[in-house]
C-alpha cells in the first residue's frame, strides 16, 4: 500500500502509524472470523445464581473490606441522543398535516413508537419546559389540534434552533421528573447510584468518558447539581472526563478495500466504537472498577435495590480475587505439594469457571505452575447477566477458540453466523443478555496495575456497511469495549435482575416504570 507524503504527515498526526493503518486494510481484505460459540452460558453453566443469604453475605464481605479500597465507576456517557429521536425525526421529514391526518400517517407507516409517544406525551419529564417555550412564542398548546400539537412539540423538541435533543449528549437530556416538579439527567442519577457504594470516607468517585466538545456542559451541570446532590447524599463526588483518543480511530476503506478519501484528497477516519474506550480504562487507577453506561439509570425508588446488586457484584469479586492472590502466591514458592496443586485446579474449576486443559494432567510441575499462574493472573471482571427478554444486546457464552480451549465471553450476535443452523441455535437457546454491568479488578496480586491492552482479542472486531456524501464505504470498530477488549480477562457471570436493566434506547422508554414516580 502506497501512501502519499502528505497521507504520512495526517497518520502521524492522529497518533497512528503507516503499519498500523496496513494491518487495519489488511483486515478488510480478509474479513473478520466469526466468534465460535459452543454453548449459551445458563445457571449451573457458566452463569452463577446465588441464594438471598449467599447474596448477603457478598454485600457484607464488600462493606466489610473496601476500606482502604479504591472505589470508581466508569461510565461510557460519549453518544449524543440521535438514535433515542430517529422515529421523531423521521416524522417531522415526512409528515404533512396538509396532506392527511395524523392517523392516516401513523397507519401508513405502522408507527407504533409515535402512536406510544404521543398518548404518553404529559408523562415526559421534559412536557412543561416544551409547553413553556411553546407560551414564548404565541402559541396555546391546548387549543391545538392533534396534528399541530405532535408537530410543534417534537420541532421544539429537535429543532436545532430550540432545545435540539438530538444533537444533546444523551447524559445532559431531561430523564427523570419528581413530585416536586425536580428533573434530573442520567448524570445526576448516576451520582445518586455512586453514593450507595461510595468509599468508606464517603467520597464517591466517577470518571465520564464523554465527546470533548460536550466538555463544558457536562462541567456546567456538575456544579448546577454538586452542592444540592452532595447534600441529599452526604457523600462528596470527585468527577473526572476522558475523551476517545484520536490515535484509536480506524481507516475508512471503498467496497473494493482500497483508503476512502473525502473530496479534498485527505484519508477518511472513523471513530472506531466503544471498544477504543480501553485504552481511557487503562489509564485510570483504582482497586476496583464499576462499569455502567450512562442511560441505565433509575428514580430514586428503585436505587437501593440496584445499588444492592452492585455490592453483590463488587463482594463475589474481592472474595475471589483474594482467594485468587492466594494462590498465585502458593505458585510462587520453590515447593507446591499435589494437595496444594488440587486446591488451585479446583478453585480455577469450580469458583473461577475456567476450563482446564485435557493436556494439562501430562505436564511436568514446572509446567503446570506456568500454565495456573497464567490463567490466574489476569485483571477480573464479575459480569451482571439478566433473563432473556427479547431485549437486543450481546450475551453470555462459551467460546471456543483456535486452539480448541473454552472460555467465557459476552457476544454480540453479529460476531455469530446466524448462516449456521448450530450456531443460530445456540444463540436461539441463550437463556441471558448482558445489561453492561460490570465490576472489576484491575490489580494482581503484587499490587501492580495490569496492562489491559494486553488481554485484547484483536479478532473480535468488527466491519460495517456505511456511507459518506452518498458513497459507500466500508468501517472498522474495534473489538467492543465488554466484547474483545476484554476477552483475555478472568469472567464470572452472576444473575441479577431485570430491574437492574433500564436503558434508554428510545425516549418512550422514559414511559417505563423505572423511569416514571409513583
């Protein structure tokens, strides 16, 4: 591949390397392999369930050993709220009230999501400030028609001379209104959810990895809500913010795997998916590290119940890192007895959930030390798994690799080739989804902090279909930030449940329950 001086001069400065962009088109050229799964992750296989006392006793095990702990959530919050609106969009493109009725519209293009929108518009959080705005400029929303009430509230909704949600991030959108007429933002929420497992000197700490040019509104809103959110809380929050690195963007190619370039010659580059978000990960240090995304969040009603599944998550992780520890220190002395060799194959078995090899029982000792104190020291992640119900988003299994080892992943059903009646059946089969709830530790068992581009599958990316001023084109997304990104760590799926799933994926969602008061 033949790059010109001045394509060089633009590689460099994203912080990328010639090399590195060959290898990206090299993958276009070959494809990506599908993910090989060989079983759905169920309970009893893959996917632990734990009793109320077992849960207890998990909670009790965090409160009782994060002292001295560091505590942070990280929370990918970087997407504007485009796709939340992408039916309301398309309405007020094609909709003409001149031309027909509203239901004759909704009808005609079966638009379900409107017909919901639209009977549950007062239930919205943000209905009295469109309402308001409406006033300013003349207009009596009552007295309208139906037609003219759906048009000129979604315009002052999306309009980008008005409130332009769409172009909002998703974190700093109106979610949740309270009794006493108080609206909060994902953002908001998120620090209430902190403040339940918040350290023991009661300081709660949360890292956002947000759009740069998003910098100044999301500092704007912390100090709106820190002193009135630290005061119901009692808790004091320290936020920080990351940005995707430029130098994790990946080269755009054309249909036939040559560099796409825009009009003026220059190399087209892409944001390359959340998965570029390992590299924010990997700079930040903490003990232990909650993950959610921005728009999972709850009223205040229901946090102490999704609170109590974070603690349970966070005390199943330090009980097993420890006992983890234990025995890598076991593997570091000069004599291990077959006792103590049997305690570690049986904790990696039973508490670990990791396969071990059938060739393992024909090494020598010193072998058999390399390959546990392999498996083991590796960063942990403890994933909430929730009961499949047809809500879309990757899932729990066992995949086999080229080597024929197992192992536990999350996967997405577009690494899977549906073309392949068993593999479709085993993701037909699949009993869970992933909620992105993760809790993890991201220190061995010296103290020092792993590398986690390290425990990268660089495989487990993917290619997709897009287009550029009406030209097709094809992009790379790095391996997903729970998918491949983390394929090479220690995984432990625990049952939680579905009331520790609610995100916003569309605005009606906001009409859920979880979203809405009493």
């Amino acid at each position: 591949m033949s790059f010109t001086e001045s394509d060089i001069k633009q590689i460099d400065s994203k912080g990328l390397t010639v090399d590195k962009i060959e290898s990206q088109i090299e993958l276009f050229k070959t494809g990506i392999p599908f993910t090989n799964i060989a079983d759905a992750a169920t309970i009893g296989n893959g996917i632990l369930a734990f009793s109320e006392e077992e849960k207890d006793e998990a909670i009790l095990h965090f409160e009782s050993h994060k002292k001295g702990l560091s505590l942070l959530k990280f929370v990918p919050a970087s997407g504007a709220a485009t796709r939340m609106f992408k039916f309301l969009f398309k309405f007020l493109q094609e909709y003409n009230p001149k031309q027909e009725s509203l239901n004759a519209f909704i009808n005609k293009n079966d638009s379900k999501d409107l017909a919901f929108f639209l009977v549950g518009l007062e239930k919205f959080p943000f209905y009295e400030q469109i309402i308001e705005r409406l006033q300013v400029k003349g207009i009596d929303f009552k007295t309208l028609s139906t037609q003219d009430k759906a048009v000129h509230f979604v315009q002052i909704m999306l309009n980008e001379d008005e409130l332009n949600f769409g172009n909002s991030p998703k974190g700093l959108l109106p979610f949740h209104k309270y009794k006493n007429g108080y609206i909060s933002t994902a953002f908001e929420e998120h620090l209430y959810e902190a403040a339940l497992y918040a350290s023991d000197d009661k300081k709660a700490e949360l890292h956002f990895t947000i759009s740069e040019r998003y910098k100044d509104k999301f500092t704007e809103e912390f100090r709106r809500i820190e002193e009135y959110v630290e005061e119901n809380t009692g808790v004091s929050f320290n936020i920080s913010f990351s940005y995707q690195q430029q130098s994790t963007d990946t080269i755009a190619v054309t249909p036939k795997d040559k560099p796409f370039r825009n009009d003026d010659g220059t190399l087209l580059f892409r944001p390359s998916g959340h998965g570029a978000l390992i590299k924010n990960l990997n700079d930040l240090n903490a003990d232990v590290i909650f993950i959610k995304n921005i728009d999972n969040v709850v009223v205040k009603q229901y946090k102490d119940e999704v609170g109590k599944y974070k603690k349970v998550l966070a005390g199943i992780l330090l009980k097993l890192q420890s006992k983890s520890f234990e025995c890598l220190r076991v593997l570091d002395q000069e004599n291990i007895s077959e006792s103590e060799f049997e305690m570690i194959e049986t904790f990696l078995t039973n508490e670990m959930c990791i396969k071990i090899s059938g060739e393992y029982r024909k090494y020598l000792d010193k072998y058999k030390i390399e390959y546990l104190k392999e498996k083991l020291n590796r960063p942990i992640r403890i994933c909430g798994m929730v009961k499949n119900e047809g809500e879309p988003g990757g899932g729990p299994f066992w995949v086999r690799d080229i080597y024929g080892n197992l192992s536990l992943q999350i996967v997405e059903s577009a690494q899977i080739n549906l073309k392949n009646n068993s593999q479709k059946d085993i993701l037909t089969n699949a009993t869970h989804f992933n909620p992105v709830d993760l809790v993890c530790g991201v220190k061995n068992y010296k103290g020092e902090k792993f590398n986690l581009e390290n425990f990268v599958d660089h495989n487990a990316a993917f290619i997709t279909a897009k287009t550029k001023m009406g030209k097709d084109l094809k992009a790379l997304e790095l391996p997903g930030l729970w998918n491949g990104s983390m394929a090479h760590w220690n995984t432990i799926f625990v049952e939680v449940p579905i009331i520790t799933f609610n995100p916003v994926k569309t605005v009606n969602d906001l009409l859920k329950a979880p979203h809405q008061i009493d």
